[in-house]
C-alpha cells in the first residue's frame, strides 16, 4: 500500500508526522529517506509530538540514538554519519526493534532494504513544496495508512 502527501511548508509536514504519532502503539518502525533538507527531522519531530513527546526533541545527527518518554517510548535514530550502515545495529536499533518502543529513523535509506521492509517514507522536494510517499511494502501498516488517509482532510 503507498499514499502520497503533498507538504506546501513546515506546519503541514509537523502535522503529517503528528497526525502518524498520533496512531503509534508501539513496535512500529518508521523509516526516513529523502536528500538534506528535505524535512526528515521535521516529519520525525511531528511523529514525536503525536506520540505524546512533549520536550526534549531535536536532531540525533550528533548522538545517532534518543529515547524519548510521550504516550509510548520512542527510540529516534540518525544514521547519516555511519561509515557503515551495520554500525547502527551495533549502536542499539537491534535492540530497540520488536520491543514494545516505537523507532524512528533518519536517512534509513543507509540501511538497505532492511529499511523498505518497514513503514518506509521518502521525501521528495519540489519548487515550493514537498511530495511525501508513504510506503507499507510488507503490509504491517495497513491500518496506520488507512487512517492516515482518513484524517488527510483535516489536515488540509
């Protein structure tokens, strides 16, 4: 299943990502691809934030990993300044997969189609907006897209 979102700024990528937080459980692995600047931490902040993730949010560029406290954990991983895409299991995503965490990833593209295998969302920058693909390759997420796509009204 794919659906895609047009972003025409920053609050309508936040609310994007709020509206897919807000769905989390747990356990769910969401993966980020897109070029430098394309809104990754942006769409990841929002998921956050409908996650229940009320402080502390920013980048894991530097740290790689975050475990923020909301509504459910979630784990926020960065993996652009891996030399090796198998150092991020050895810094802690092989833990924090399958646990009850929900993960977020940031330029999961570095990981291959372990990544694709995921809820995997690319960002597509345009002139003066965002083209957003939301894919469920494996059909894991068919309920959490389903509802995404319920709520894209409100969000426009």
């Amino acid at each position: 299943m794919e659906l895609e979102e047009i972003s025409k700024s920053e609050k309508d990528t936040l609310e994007l990502g709020r509206s897919i937080g807000r769905l989390l459980k747990g356990g769910e692995v969401i993966c980020l691809a897109g070029p430098l600047g394309a809104g990754k931490t942006c769409l990841a902040r929002g998921i956050l934030e409908g996650a229940g993730v009320r402080s502390g949010i920013r980048s894991p560029s530097f740290n790689i990993m975050y475990l923020h406290k909301g509504r459910i954990p979630v784990y926020h991983f960065d993996v652009y300044r891996l030399d090796d895409p198998s150092e991020a299991w050895e810094l802690g995503l092989d833990e924090a997969v399958g646990g009850d965490a929900a993960v977020i990833i940031e330029w999961a593209d570095r990981l291959g189609d372990w990544a694709k295998s995921h809820l995997y969302i690319e960002i597509f920058p345009r002139a003066e907006e965002r083209l957003i693909r939301i894919c469920d390759r494996a059909g894991a997420y068919r309920e959490l897209l389903a509802s995404v796509t319920k709520n894209a009204d409100t969000r426009h």
